[in-house]
C-alpha cells in the first residue's frame, strides 16, 4: 500500500474520531439540558398548581372583605350619631 494512502486512511481516521468525540459531547450537553428541562417543567407546573386556587380564595376573601366593610361603616355611622363625642341633651 502507498505512504499517500495510509497517510489518508490516517487522517481520515482522525477525523472520523474527532467527529465521533464532539457528537457524542453534544449528545451528552442535550441530555444534561434535557434533565434540565425536565426539572424546569416540573417547577413551573408546581408552581401553578399552587397558584390555581388563589383565585378562587380571594373571591371568597374579597366577599368577606365586603361584609366587614359595610359593618364597620355601619358602626362609624352609629358612632358618628351616638359616640362618645356626641352630647347629650
């Protein structure tokens, strides 16, 4: 076999190699970025599964809210009319 040939196989080898190696590097990066990702998602959904029921919460918080508000304008009315400021005649 010719030195030109064995020459060529040889770099032809190399380079197969040091495609092999960064193909399999990148396979390796995507995989960790794929973990990744997977750990990204279940966060996020965690996150709004937590969140879900603040809305229907806070409607029931903003209807109690709305009791007490008038409640307690009714009693600054009355005390307004009859408090302890006020004089009697």
């Amino acid at each position: 076999m010719p030195a030109a040939a064995i020459v060529t196989l040889g770099i032809a080898a190399v380079l197969v190699a040091a495609l092999a190696f960064y193909l399999i590097w990148i396979a390796l990066v995507l995989r960790r970025v794929d973990h990744t990702l997977g750990k990204v998602t279940f966060g996020v959904r965690a996150v709004a599964h937590r969140t879900r029921p603040v809305n229907h919460t806070s409607d029931a918080i903003n209807t109690d809210l709305e009791a007490v508000a008038e409640a307690l304008e009714g009693l600054a009315k009355r005390l307004g009319a009859d408090g302890p400021g006020a004089k009697a005649s």
